[in-house]
C-alpha cells in the first residue's frame, strides 16, 4: 500500500486523496450523495430521499415554531441543538399519517357541530386508555391562535 505524499503540484488535497483511493481500489471517498448515485441500491435512494424529506420538515416546523437559527448550519438538522426554551422532535412521511388522520376527523366533527359564530381555535386532545395523560395537537398554522386563546381561557 503506497502511504507516501506524493501531491502532484496541479492538484488539491481533496484530489490527492480520490486519486490514492482509486490506486488503491478503495470505493471511494465520504458518503453517497445526489451527485454520485451510480451504483445505489433502491433502499439506499429510498433512504436520502427520506433523509432529505425529513430535514425540509425540521426546517419548516422550525420556522413556523419561530424558533432562530442555530449558531452553526450543520446543527439545524439535529432538535437536540436547536435553540429556545422547548425540546422538539420533528416526524415526517406515512409514520406519523395516523395521527394527521385522526386530527382531521376529529376536526371535521367538531366542525360540524360549532355553533354559528364561534370562531374559537381548534386543537386536538388524545387520550390512550390506562393513562390520565393526553397529547395535544395543533396545527402549527394555528399554534399562536391557540396559546393566546389558551393564556386567555387560564387568566379568566
């Protein structure tokens, strides 16, 4: 295995290393990305299409959530680093279809049965058996509505 440092003087770094990669018969260099996808198995394109999906949600609840940037860009698409006074954990695609199902259900009888003029916000409450706890649930469109409707209904 050749270690030595021989960088040709019309080369970068970067282009040193891919050209001992290929002398090696290494794979190559990083990871899989949109450019070099030759090669890719249909899971491992299922799964950056995923991945990328999933990072445009982070990024639009965070932005709806009004909650600012992170110092360094690289730290945006992980929750733990985001900044603000809450912890989020954004879930995207058919896993969390159930839940987006049920709330508009939920919504649509509500609906239904509002009387005329009553233009209070609507938020969702699940509660599983065995448990006296619940979750709730809120379009994020509608997430100031909500709070303020809820700071007043608390004050009262």
């Amino acid at each position: 295995m050749n270690r030595e440092f021989d960088i040709r003087d019309d080369e970068t770094f970067s282009d040193w290393k891919r050209r001992k990669h290929e002398e090696q018969g290494l794979q190559g260099l990083g990871q899989k990305n949109r450019k070099n996808r030759e090669g890719w198995s249909e899971n491992q394109k299922r799964g950056l299409t995923n991945k990328n999906k999933g990072r445009r949600k982070q990024n639009l609840a965070r932005k709806k959530l009004k909650i600012p940037d992170t110092k360094f860009r690289s730290q945006m698409g992980n929750e733990e680093s985001w900044q603000g006074q809450v912890r989020v954990e954004v879930k995207a695609g058919k896993q969390v279809q159930p839940l987006w199902t049920k709330y508009l259900k939920a919504k649509e009888q509500s609906d239904k049965n509002v009387a005329i003029g009553d233009t209070r916000p609507f938020m969702f409450v699940a509660m599983p058996d065995g448990t006296s706890n619940g979750l709730v649930v809120v379009e994020l469109d509608k997430l100031d509505e909500v709070v303020f409707a809820l700071l007043e209904t608390w004050e009262q």
